[in-house]
C-alpha cells in the first residue's frame, strides 16, 4: 500500500511536499517541515542518492528514529540484492546503510 503512494505521488509529478510518512509523522507534518526549511525534500535527497548510484528505487519511508527525522529508502541493485539507507532528513548526510541478501 505505501509503495503505491509514492508511486502515485512520482508519476503525479511529486514536488517536494509529496512524501510518503510513517504512522507517526503526518504528511502535513512533512510538508510544513520541507516548506519551513527544517527538512530537505524528496528531489534533493532523491539527486544526492539517485537510481543510477543505487538501483531501483522500492521503498521510501519518514520516521522518526532517536529523535532524528530520517528518510528511509530501499533500492534494488543490479545485483538482486536491496539496499536500504537511513538518511538524515535535516542536513541529507547518510546514517546508515544496509545491504540485505
């Protein structure tokens, strides 16, 4: 269910309020943050960790872990294998990555 909605959102024409949330940060949320400066929006994380370094893009996710805002997002490599990496939503500077067989 979510990946459709970032499906509809990118096919749509996302701009950068369009973000797929978790349970507990609305998409109003998101999108005040994004418009007030807080956050950086979907096209910059999106240019900063393209589909043509990472792979296929699965998954994109808002939540919040330790008290930090983060975009979660899962790629398909051209391996096979999916990649998950946990980004910084405030400055974009990646957190974490995870390599999943």
């Amino acid at each position: 269910m979510k990946m459709m909605y970032l499906f509809l959102a990118l096919v749509a024409g996302t701009t950068s309020s369009h973000l797929l949330a978790s349970d507990d940060i609305s998409s109003n949320k998101i999108r005040t943050m994004v418009k007030s400066g807080e956050i950086l929006s979907l096209e910059s994380i999106l240019s900063r960790y393209s589909e043509k370094e990472y792979g296929k893009l699965l998954d994109l996710e808002v939540e919040w872990e330790q008290q930090v805002l983060i975009y979660e997002l899962e790629f398909l490599r051209s391996d096979g294998r999916v990649i998950e990496l946990e980004i910084d939503a405030r400055n974009g500077q990646l957190l974490q990555q995870e390599i999943e067989d």
